[in-house]
C-alpha cells in the first residue's frame, strides 16, 4: 500500500492542563470530521461527544536495549488493529483519520514507533503529524524547567498556543517556539477556536517558517540547537544512511529531531522525518516539491554542536560522496 | 528462519533498507532487478561499514544476501539483520561506543586507515 493510502495518525500531544482536550472537542465538533477516531488515554473532565471516541491507556512494553523512545505502545497496538477489524466488518464507517491523544508527559517518540514498526499497523497507518499544545500562560515556566517538553516542541510539525485570551500578546514564548523548532507552524487559539483545515494541513517542505538567527538571543536551560545543512552535490543514500544510522545508534536520545528532502541523484528527493531513535520509513519522492534541488536537512539536537555534526560529515565526504555546508545554525536556546 | 528454503520471515524491514523493499512492492516490479539491487545496495553498504569498523578493530561480511557477519580479531562474531541491529553488535563486540562526532574516528578515516 503506498503511503498516501494508509490511513493517517495525528498525534496530539501537550503539557498538562495545556488545552488538548479542548482543542480537540472543538476540531472534532465540525462535521468534516466525522469519520474520525480518536484515541485518549483518560476520559478527562471535559467530555469529548464523539462517536468514534476509544480509550487506549497507557501500556508500554519496553524492547532489548531498552532505550525509552524504542517503546512499543501494546494498548494502541490493540485500539488501532480493533478499528481497522470494525471497519472491515462495516460497523464504522471508512475511517479519514485517527488522533491519538498522549498522556501530558508523554514522549511521542514511543507511537510513532509503534505505528512504524508493527507488522500489521504499518502497513495500514502513516503518521501524518505530530501536534502539540503550548500554554501561552504558563509554557515558558514548562520549556525552562522541563527537558520533556523541548523533546515535544522538537517533535511537532505543528505547535497549537492555547489560551492566548488569557496571556495576551505571548511573543516571548512564540521566539521561544520557534528556536527551539523554526520548521514548526505555530497557530494561536482560544478557546480552541482553530480551522481544522489549517491544523490538519499536511507539512510543507522543510524550510524554516521563520529564519531561526532572527528569533532573539534567549539563552535557557534546555542546550537545544538547530542546524541546517546542505550538501554541494548528490550524495550516496547507502552511505548517507549509514552515518544517520550510526548517528542515531550512538546519540538518538540528543537527536530530538531530523528532518529533510536529500538529493540522491534522481529525479526527486529523498523524504527523511525521524524523532530520536525512530525514523519515519524515508519516502523516495517522484519529484521536488518546489525549483530548489538542493539537499536541505535540518537537525535538532540536545548538547550536540553544529560543529560536531558537520566535522563528522566531513569525514564521511569520501562515502557520502559530496561537501556538506552549514546553511544556518542557532545557538543554544 | 525457515529449514526448507531458508528464508528469513522478517517482519519489518529497516528504514534504511526500505527504498530496495518499496521498490519490490511497486506494482510491476521486476524480481530479478529487485534481487539484483538488493544485492548492490548490501555489499556496497559493507564496504562503506568496514571503513568504520576497521577504526575499531572490528570486520562486517556481507552473507548471503540475508544478514550481516561482525567480527572482531579474536575470532568473536555476532549475525545481525540489519544496520539498525549491527550497530549494537559492533559496540558490544568493541567494547566500546562506536560514536560518529568521535574526532578519533574522523582523524582514521581522512587517514584512510
């Protein structure tokens, strides 16, 4: 099944108490979205009134070497092979999408990995995006003082700021966001007032939404740094993915992020989305997505320098076969 | 493994194998090409392997078109599946982390030794 035919998974993702569940009651009450399934771990207080609403709580079995992100979510597992056999009995409707809603805490690294490694599951389901909420009230305490949630702004394609009523302008936190992440779209809500087509819109190329130099000089605790590369020529996908593999063995955990198209020489690039250890299956794609066909790569990392990364491409010219060059880096943030 | 033909049923394939998979599963795939670059695409990935390894006293084979052999000079050999498998088994084998930022690494590979 190629990847647009499976069904789509978006991950909701947030800090407690950052207006998930709001935001979800609210996208879920358009009509566009009936024939979506939901995922939560908790029927919290505010009840979500949805019909194809399922609760998975959290079960996680922990694989070999026992590295956190590498996790399979048994409980998902089960919600998600349950609704692929409902709706081939035809009790549910054909199903658009499935959110999955996580637990405050939670690392998304752990579906993602499930849905990509499950030998029925990923041959049904793609993740599509990976959402999360930000509190405008009170994610600057959360970003300084927990490593968690960078790991989540990381991982997100899309970052959602709730309570914008309450905190008014939030520019401070939106430099924030957008260091720590300048490929994420940010969109503010209140009250979880957002456009289901925009929340939903599929991610563009990876350029950066806003140039990540121009997002202020806030030096925190989190030691996130962005990089952006580019190569001089096509490059070996055998040998680029050697050293991305390698990469990861070694320093997954400091990986927060990767993401790019790779020139490989033919007609169209190479998609590449991973979250620490675990890589989405890199789709070849038929061609560019715009006139640029140049490589461009980004990687967010957790006390890895772009120094660091670009000396190790550099030694690994030979097999990679092209120049990396550094399109941009920030400072930590 | 299956003791008739051999065949391993593996369940997932690595997402650094999956280009070579995708392109089997393409609707008028030709079985012999997908053979073929399979076959490449390995022997090509162990030569560029070895070059890492060789910094750590530790040597990958390429076997029978269906996994790997790591071995270090003591004889000790791991058989692994794929890169994402053959990572830890060299590090487990060396005794050491095989990390790529390693400046070490990079000085024995500009060397070429």
């Amino acid at each position: 099944m190629t990847e647009t035919a499976k069904r789509p998974v978006t991950i909701v993702t947030g800090f407690l108490g950052s207006g998930k569940t709001t935001l979800l009651a609210r996208v879920l009450s358009e009509p566009s979205m009936s024939n979506t399934a939901v995922l939560v771990n908790e029927f919290g207080k505010v009840g979500l009134d949805h019909h194809l609403l399922r609760r998975a709580d959290e079960r996680t079995v922990l694989l070999g070497h026992g590295c956190v992100c590498c996790t399979t979510r048994e409980d998902l597992v089960g919600a998600l092979l349950e609704l692929l056999n409902e709706e081939d009995r035809g009790e549910i409707p054909p199903l658009d999408r499935v959110v999955v809603e996580t637990t405050g805490l939670a690392d998304p690294a752990p579906i993602l990995f499930t849905v990509f490694s499950h030998p029925v599951l990923q041959h049904h389901y793609r993740v599509d995006l990976v959402i999360s909420t930000v509190d405008a009230v009170n994610g600057e305490l959360h970003l300084s003082r927990n490593r968690e949630s960078s790991k989540q702004i990381a991982a997100s394609d899309v970052i959602v700021m709730t309570k914008t009523d309450v905190a008014g302008a939030a520019g401070g936190l939106r430099d924030r966001l957008y260091a720590i992440n300048p490929y994420a779209r940010v969109i503010k809500a209140s009250f979880g007032e957002v456009d289901p087509a925009e929340l939903l819109r599929p991610p563009a190329s990876p350029t950066p939404v806003r140039d990540p130099l121009a997002a202020g000089d806030d030096r925190h605790v989190s030691q996130t740094h962005s990089t952006s590369l580019t190569f001089d020529g096509a490059v070996v996908w055998a040998a680029f993915g050697t050293w991305l593999s390698m990469l990861l063995h070694a320093r997954g955990e400091d990986v927060l992020r990767v993401k790019g198209l790779l020139h490989v020489g033919g007609e169209g690039p190479v998609l590449l989305n991973g979250v620490q250890h675990v890589m989405h299956p890199p789709e070849h794609l038929e061609e560019w997505p715009d006139a640029d066909r140049g490589t461009r790569l980004v990687f967010i990392t957790r006390g890895i320098r772009s120094e660091e990364l670009l000396a190790s491409l550099e030694a690994f010219r030979d097999f990679i076969g092209a120049e990396p060059r550094l399109v941009e880096a920030n400072a930590p943030v | 493994m299956c003791v008739l033909c051999g065949r391993d049923f593996v369940s997932r394939a690595h997402w650094t194998d999956r280009h070579v998979e995708d392109k089997a599963r393409a609707p008028g795939a030709d079985p012999v090409e997908y053979q073929r670059d399979r076959r490449r695409d390995r022997v090509y990935r162990a030569v560029i392997v070895n070059k890492v390894l060789r910094h750590y006293g530790l040597r990958v084979q390429e076997w029978s078109g269906s996994k790997y052999l790591v071995r270090d000079g003591k004889g000790r050999t791991e058989l692994v599946q794929d890169l994402g498998s053959l990572w830890p088994a060299a590090q487990r084998l060396a005794g050491r982390p095989l990390d790529p930022l390693d400046p070490a690494l990079h000085a024995a590979l500009v060397r070429g030794d």
